[in-house]
C-alpha cells in the first residue's frame, strides 16, 4: 500500500507540476473556449500578420484542420493585423472543409485573405473564397471544387443531390459574406449546369477551374474572383497596405508534432501503463514497473494536451484521485467496494475526457455553430482507444500473472518476504517450496487480491482472476514474484 500511494503521489506533481509551469505563460484564452487550460504562449500574434500554410497533405490531416481552427481563434483573441492562407494543394476533406469555412473563417473578425501559391484547387478552392480577397501568383490555378467519395467510389444519384445541396448551403452562406461571385463558386463545385462569364463557358458536364488572367479578368465591372496578380505575400500586403506590418508564421512546434503521434499511441500508453501499474503492484518498493507506469501515463496527458485534446490540470488530477481510491479498495478497505467503484469512474472518465478534441468540445452544443459535432462524433475516436487501452492492458496483467513469476529477471527484481520465526514456519521457511501448499481462510473478499489467514499468519493473497468471498478456504498454489497466489478450495 505505501508503494502504491508513493506512485500515484509521484504522478500527481510529475506530471501536472511541468503543465503548471507552462500554466504561468499561456496565451490569453477567447472568452467561450472550454478547453481546460490555455496553450502555452509563443510569438504574440496582436498587430501582426499571421501566415497560415495549406500545404499538399495539409487538407488530409485532422490534425492540421484542428491547428488551423485554433491559430485563427487565437488571432482573433489577440488582435491580429490580418491572416493569410499561404496554398499549395489538391484538395482535402470536404466536411473538415466546410466546418473551418462557417465556424472559423466565416466568423473571423480579422481581415483573411488567400495567396494561390500555384495550385488551389478543390478544397483549397473552398478555403480561398472563404476569406476577404484572393491573390494568385502569375502562373497559378484555382477550382475543380466538385465533390467525391473519399475511397474513391461512386456517389449515387441520391446521395450526391443530398450532399451537394447541403454543401451549397453551407458554401452559399460564407461566399456571399465574402462578397465573391456565388455563381463562379458553384461552376467550380457543380455539374449539371451550363455557365458563362464572358467569354468563359462551362459546359454542363465541366466543372470550373481558373487560371491567374481568367481569374482577375473582368466581368461587369469587377474582378471574376481573385484581386490580383502578385509574386509573393509581401506584394500582396503591399496591395492591402499592409507593407509595413510585421509577419509571423504560424507553424505547429515540434513538440506539438510529436504530441500527434503521442495522441494516436494513446491505446498503446494506456495498455504500458496499466500493465506497468499491475506489475509494480507485485514488487515490494518502488521498482521499474512504477516508472515505466508515470512515464506512460505522464506521455499520455501531455501528448494529448499539446495535440489540442481535453487533457489537462485538473482532468489529470482526477485520474490521481481515482487511482488512489483504487489503491485504497484494494489494500485498506477491501470489500466495501463504493471507493474502487468511484475510483474506477474516475480514471475512465479523465482518460475518455482526456482524449476529445477541445476544439469540437466547445462546439459541441452551441447553437451557433451549424455543423458542431454530435455526441457520438465528439468520443467515438476517444472511446474506442480507450476500449483498445483497456482490453489490452487486462490481457497484459493475465499474460503477467501466467508467465512473469518464472522468469528469471522478474526473479531478480522481487524482494523476498522474510518469514517471521515459529516450529511450523522454519520447517515451511527450510523447505524448496516455502508456503506453497498451506491451507488457510480469506479474511476478506479476494477481487482478486486481499488477505487471508495461514497458521496464524496473516498474509496479503491474489488470485488468478478468480473472485473469493470472505470466510473461503484457500490454498496457496505459489509464491515468487507475482505474491502469494492462492485458489479457493471447493467442497471445504
């Protein structure tokens, strides 16, 4: 029990004492957001003009639709100059599309703007005519917006008029916000449907693609979709008088990099972690197992919390509570059951709270996000690692209580109890076998570890995974590395 409360105790200020410290410098948070905590504070975007990268993969990455919702809500809530879409791409996600396009470009208080760095086209195309004014470099290409299936089969009749209608409600909203031609949108989006702008004509099985001249040619007494012609970005503040205003890009961190691979190992930190945790548990002091146990779950919070998820403070203080009243059930007050039953709600809660997108969180509900989540999108991801963590780290702890004891390194590393003096324990003590063939009597409820009674001697038991009730006879069938391992005696 002292080795338990030592490891959880470890945990708490291990791995909550470093976000504390990063606490003290977060970023001003936009009043609303229900993240847990801020994220830590880097090059202040107030009076500057942020840079936003859309490059080839980026608009198949959630992680990158997720880095992009929160740099243009951190823009807003600290007073940028403007935002600019730097576009490099061949498209994406169209439903991440169409979320970033209403809930965060839609809303953007900011002026945005989109410099086509050679290709914009399908999603990219979408992103461009969500912001304030478009530029393309000299030879440059934007549109082919039409929508697919992202394995690559056929839409059916149906399905397509559904999706393609609600797309059109949701592409309609923002580009006439915007101030762009609605119907130069839909040629890029749309077939069925013949269109002409000038000298330009589409045929009703085309869809729409624009170079940089057709682009910023006339039609009616206006540009047909892009404002200008430019080299770089910084001609493009020159036209936006904007020259003299400092620029700074925003790129995700390496450590925010490695936190996206850490979030998708979650299943796999879990697992480690609670095994580590099981094995520790066996060993007297505290050993490698306990380390392995913090580092994991220490991995775990913080991977999840720098990728943008729920982890944080106080959900990881939650998990410490639930883990000690675990411990506590276990060693202290077994058979009660209200501590281990509350202590294993809240570490599956903080793990399953731990993994879901802050971003969908605080969309989650607010009526004035149209396309926010809904419950099953917000932790389906979430649960099913969790699930996969969980399962696999009981398959551990059996492999564990099979195998383990006989291994010679865990052999090693286990302390052998010392057995206190008396006729029939020196005879027991003197022998290949120690304890193993007692009989005696549970004293508590074995979930599967507690107490029982052998010759007068009161000694801490588990079970294979068996389940014995108090006042049982026992016998102990091992003893080594794993504990003293006992089986109820049936027809005793």
């Amino acid at each position: 029990m002292k080795m338990i409360l030592w490891w959880m105790m470890a945990l708490l200020p291990t791995v909550l004492g470093a976000v504390e410290a990063e606490k003290k410098e977060e970023a001003p948070v936009k009043e609303g957001d229900k993240r847990v905590f801020g994220k830590s504070e880097e090059a202040s975007y107030a009076g500057r003009v942020v840079v936003i990268k859309v490059g080839e993969k980026d608009l198949t990455n959630m992680q990158s639709f997720k880095f992009m919702r929160r740099t243009l809500k951190r823009a807003d809530a600290e007073g940028a100059k403007a935002v600019v879409f730097d576009i490099h791409t061949p498209g994406g996600y169209a439903w991440q599309t169409s979320d970033l396009m209403m809930n965060d470009l839609g809303n953007l208080q900011v002026p945005s703007f989109a410099f086509v760095n050679s290709k914009a086209m399908s999603a990219g195309a979408l992103i461009s005519v969500a912001t304030d004014g478009i530029y393309m470099k000299p030879i440059a290409a934007i549109g082919a917006a039409g929508l697919v299936s992202g394995d690559g089969t056929t839409i059916d009749d149906v399905m397509r008029a559904k999706i393609e209608s609600a797309y059109d409600a949701f592409v309609r909203s923002v580009v006439k916000k915007k101030g762009h031609n609605l119907d130069v949108v839909r040629a890029m989006m749309f077939t069925k449907q013949e269109y002409e702008f000038g000298e330009l004509k589409i045929g009703n099985d085309a869809l729409l693609t624009l170079t940089s001249d057709e682009a910023v040619g006339d039609y009616d007494g206006s540009p047909l979709l892009a404002r200008g012609i430019v080299n770089s970005i910084e001609e493009l503040l020159e036209k936006e008088g904007m020259a003299d205003v400092p620029v700074v890009a925003a790129e995700p961190t390496a450590f925010e990099k490695l936190a996206w691979w850490v979030k998708y190992l979650s299943p796999v930190l879990i697992l480690v972690g609670v095994g580590a945790a099981y094995a520790e548990m066996k060993v007297p002091g505290f050993g490698v197992g306990g380390a392995i146990s913090l580092i994991a779950f220490g991995f775990f919070f913080f991977g999840n919390y720098a990728a943008g998820n729920m982890a944080g403070y106080e959900l990881a203080a939650v998990f410490a509570v639930g883990m000690i009243l675990i411990a506590l059930e276990v060693f202290v007050i077994p058979g009660t059951g209200i501590a281990g039953i509350v202590g294993i709600i809240l570490v599956i809660g903080s793990l399953l709270l731990a993994m879901v997108d802050s971003i969908d969180f605080a969309d989650f509900g607010n009526k004035e996000v149209s396309s926010g989540p809904g419950l099953l999108e917000l932790i389906s991801w979430p649960a099913m690692s969790l699930a996969l963590g969980l399962v696999g780290g009981m398959l551990l702890m059996m492999f564990m209580m099979r195998f383990l004891p006989s291994t010679p390194l865990f052999g090693f590393l286990t302390i052998k109890k010392a057995l206190s003096s008396g006729a029939s324990i020196d005879s027991a003590a003197n022998s290949s076998e120690g304890r193993v063939g007692w009989t005696g009597e549970a004293i508590t409820d074995l979930r599967p570890t507690g107490k029982a009674d052998f010759q007068d001697e009161t000694v801490d038991v588990t079970t294979k995974g068996d389940f014995v009730k108090k006042g049982a006879k026992v016998r102990i069938t091992s003893e080594g590395g794993m504990g003293v391992v006992v089986h109820e005696i049936e027809g005793v």
